[in-house]
C-alpha cells in the first residue's frame, strides 16, 4: 500500500508546529530547573538562619516579659548567642533576673518562671561550671557587682625577683586571667528582686562565677597563691584583650619561674692533641 505524503503547502505549518511542541518542552524543562535550583538555594539558606527573640526596649530586672516588650528577629545561626530564646510565646510572662538592653538576644539563662524557685544549677550556662570566691570590699567594685554582670578576672600573686644585691625578695605582681565572666550569684542571691537597684542589698563577701573547667582549677589555683580581683564590665562591652586566656604555663612562670628555668650546661672539657709521626691523639686533660 502506497504511503501518501502531506501536501507540500502544509509542510511548513507541520515544521513549524513540531518545533513549537519542542520548543515548549524545553522551556517547561528550564523553568521546572531553575524552580528546583531556587528551592535548593532557599532550603541552603534557611539552614543557616535561625530565629532569635530580642528586646525592643530596655528592661530591667525583676519585670514579668509582655509581647510588646519583644520581637522575633530572622539572624545568622552563628550570630544567635548559646542560650538564647527562639520563640516569644516560650518567654512571655517569664521573670528577667538581670536587665536587658535594647536589641539584645533575650537569654534563657536571665529568665525565671514567674512564681517559682530555681536553683543555681539551672542558671549555670552548658559547659561550665560554678566557682565561689571570697571577695572583699576592693575585690568586688566596692560591692555593686550583681548576678548577671559580667567582669574580668586579675590575679594577684607573689613573685620572686633579684634585687640590686643579688639576693632574692619577693613583690606582688598582677596579671589578667580571664575576661568576659559571667557571675551567677553575690552571696546567696543569684535572682534579682525588684528594690535592688534602690540599694537595699548588702555586699557579700562572697561571688560565685560562671567558668570552664580548666578556667576555674586556674583560678582556685591563684586564690591560693594570692588575691582575685574582678573588673566590672559594661554591658555593651564584648571584646576581649589579649592575653586571652591564661594557662599553666603562663601562671606557672610567673608563680615559680625557676620551675622553666633550663639546667645550667656542663663546662667543655679541655684537651691536648698528641701527634707521633702519622698518628694524632687527643687525650682529655683533668
């Protein structure tokens, strides 16, 4: 049976159409591309965002949180703080146990549920540990530092050094230990009540800190060598000076410095050199 074949005038309407079918396969095949690219690009980018809660106005301590005091801000996963609340509905009518400032990432840890005790554990921050030290009048700025605020840490221990006369005394010396710390607790306050700020509290003779591990042997190490004082810090102050941190090398030298102190090398042996026609000896002289 003979195939019979499309007149030829109809022939560039057949083209053309074929070409048009292919054209917008391709096209649907590019957009659903470029959808796939764009939903994969979105997903990436909300992996490394997160949502912070932060205060739209200063708060002070001992004040129940309400919605108008807070806003939920979208910010980059590395720039949301370790103990930060990420949902205003998780932190409303909660009880602030230290200020916050304008625009600062509202904390679990300076948060308590309105009406009920915590302990001091719940307010340690993850990985680190509390260390009480005794302070005096001087050691704890006059005693105005309260639980929230955040200092530094100087040591003050005792050094050996020569004198003129070659003999050995020693001086107090201060050195920067660690830097940004926060304190937990004054005595056994670690929640602020409303009235504070009015001066009716005491100061304590004692301050509990928020340290590493490896910070808080450091630091009971030098309390017993010497004296701790703090520093109080700003609250809008989050830098750090170097030398940051201090470790056992840097304590040890300075507590004991005969303890890096190298042995002293043996003096050279002198020697003679005997020579016998073609043969050269050296002998040791004693």
């Amino acid at each position: 049976m003979a195939i019979q074949l499309p007149n030829k005038k109809f022939l560039p309407f057949i083209i053309a159409g074929v070409a048009g079918i292919i054209a917008v396969i391709l096209i649907n095949s590019y957009i659903q591309q470029q959808a796939q690219m764009a939903r994969q690009t979105e997903q990436e980018r909300q992996k490394r965002l997160s949502t912070a809660v932060v205060a739209k106005k200063d708060i002070p301590s001992g004040v129940a949180l309400e919605e108008n005091m807070l806003q939920e801000q979208t910010i980059r996963k590395d720039l949301l703080q370790p103990s930060a609340a990420t949902s205003t509905a998780r932190v409303l009518e909660m009880v602030t146990l230290a200020p916050i400032s304008k625009g600062e990432q509202v904390q679990m840890n300076k948060l308590s549920v309105s009406g009920r005790e915590i302990s001091l554990s719940s307010k340690i921050p993850k990985d680190k540990r509390a260390l009480t030290i005794p302070v005096d009048n001087i050691s704890s700025v006059g005693g105005m530092i309260r639980p929230g605020d955040h200092v530094d840490i100087l040591g003050v221990i005792p050094m050996p050094v020569m004198t003129a006369e070659g003999k050995q005394v020693t001086q107090m010396s201060t050195m920067p230990l660690f830097q940004d710390i926060l304190v937990l607790a004054v005595g056994q306050e670690y929640a602020t009540t409303p009235g504070a700020e009015k001066g009716e509290r005491k100061a304590s003779a004692n301050i509990t800190l928020a340290l590493a591990p490896e910070e808080a042997n450091l630091v009971a190490f030098v309390q017993e060598q010497g004296k701790i004082r703090l520093v109080l810090r700003s609250p809008q102050d989050v830098s750090k000076q170097p030398p940051v941190p201090a470790t056992w090398e840097t304590v040890l030298r300075t507590v004991m410095p005969g303890y890096f102190q190298r042995p002293p090398e043996a003096a050279p042996r002198k020697t003679v050199e005997i020579i016998r026609g073609q043969t050269r000896e050296v002998k040791e002289l004693e």
